[in-house]
C-alpha cells in the first residue's frame, strides 16, 4: 500500500461530488494561457494535462476551441468532467495512471497545475519528470506549477494518506471529513535539481500568486535539452 499512498486522492474526490460538491475553485490558472500566449501554441497544436482534477483548465481551453487531452487518475473526476461539460468532449478525458500507465505519442504543449507534490517518493517524482520528457516534442515547452514559496519544504507521512481527517471545503466553507492525501514541498532550487536530472532544460521560473485556491506556487517553463 505505501506505494499506491497518491491513490488517496480518488478518495477524497469521491467522498466530496458524493454530496455533490466540488474540492476545487472552478475558475482557470492564468499562468496556463498565458504561457500558450507567449510561446504561441497554436489551437490546433497537440496539448496534453497532466492531473486536470475537475477539469477547471482542460474545460476553459477545450471551450475555447483548443485541443487538448487530460489525464487523471481519480475516476471520480474524471467522471466530474465529464458531467460539467454536459459530456460534449467524450475523448478528452482519461482515467490515467502516471507511475503504471503507458501513452504513445508527443505533445507540442504539457502542463501540470499543484500535481507534482502529491508525489513524495523520489522514484515517482522522477516518473513524472521522464513522462514529461518521454512525451514532449523536440520543439515543445512545458509548464509544471508546484505548491510552495520557493524557500520551505515539506513532506508527510505517506502511511497516513488514506486516513480520514476534517478539512474545509473551500468552495462551500463546510468542514467535510476526507483522505488525508499525501504532499511534499520542495525548494525552488531543489526543483530545478530534480527538474534538470530527468533531460529537461528550466528555461523561466519564478513564484506566482494567482493559481486558484494556492497560496505562492513555484511555476517552470521547461523543453527538452
């Protein structure tokens, strides 16, 4: 069971649309169209999302005509999705898991939004980092946004993810008793370690404030070496 501590999370998305709420703030990160903005990634481009939870952004860029696959591993969300979008994009959403599930083909444009820190071991952070490189184009860029100042670190107790805990909802402010999940914060500069050991060049990072229902968030933009 350590192993699988990052399942906890269809846990908590399950017991949360079970009274038909949602965990997340429903509105798009702006660092994701802007960065599609600034390294013009056209709509018809290849995109692929990495942990889309709800959907906030994978919907708000498939409403806008772009094209777009999402993955996830929590089947309750995706199954969210797909009622919130009236299931009018039946293939852009799919039940994945990053650590065991394979996918062929590259990508012109890869995102993660607050994914990387539900991963606490080192085997499975670098997992994610070689997706990412495995499945982005030569000319391709990605983004990985990641919880934290850039200064603290943090890691819990993957034994404790499937325990129950009170926690409030920040959509309804009602305190709900969900799985604990797992998280690990890391340094700015920690990251970028880890980020450049898996083939990938950082080539913009900075600290962003307005990712919807984080605090600071330490934001990369990386390509292939």
């Amino acid at each position: 069971m350590e192993d699988e501590y990052y399942k906890a999370y269809e846990e908590r998305y399950k017991k949360v649309h079970e009274s038909n709420n949602l965990w997340e703030i429903p509105k798009p990160t702006p660092e994701v169209l802007n960065t599609i903005n600034k390294y013009k990634i056209a709509k018809d481009s290849k995109i692929l999302e990495l942990g889309s939870g709800e959907g906030r952004d994978v919907i708000f860029l498939l409403d806008k005509g772009y094209n777009v696959l999402a993955l996830e591993y929590s089947i309750s969300a995706v199954n969210k999705c797909k009622e919130l979008t009236n299931n009018k994009y039946p293939n852009n959403f799919k039940q994945f898991d990053l650590m065991q599930d394979t996918l062929s083909g590259e990508y012109n444009f890869i995102y993660s939004v607050a994914v990387i820190h539900m991963f606490v071991e080192e085997n499975h952070r670098q997992k994610f980092y070689n997706f990412i490189y495995e499945h982005l184009s030569n000319t391709g860029k990605a983004l990985i946004i990641a919880m934290g100042n850039g200064k603290d670190e943090y890691t819990s107790d993957i034994n404790m993810a499937f325990n129950e805990v009170e926690r409030t909802n920040i959509n309804s402010n009602e305190r709900v008793i969900v799985a604990s999940t797992s998280c690990r914060i890391k340094s700015i500069s920690n990251m970028l370690k880890e980020i450049e050991s898996s083939n990938l060049k950082v080539i913009e990072n900075k600290i962003i404030e307005d990712v919807p229902g984080f605090d600071k968030c330490c934001c990369f933009i990386v390509e292939k070496n």
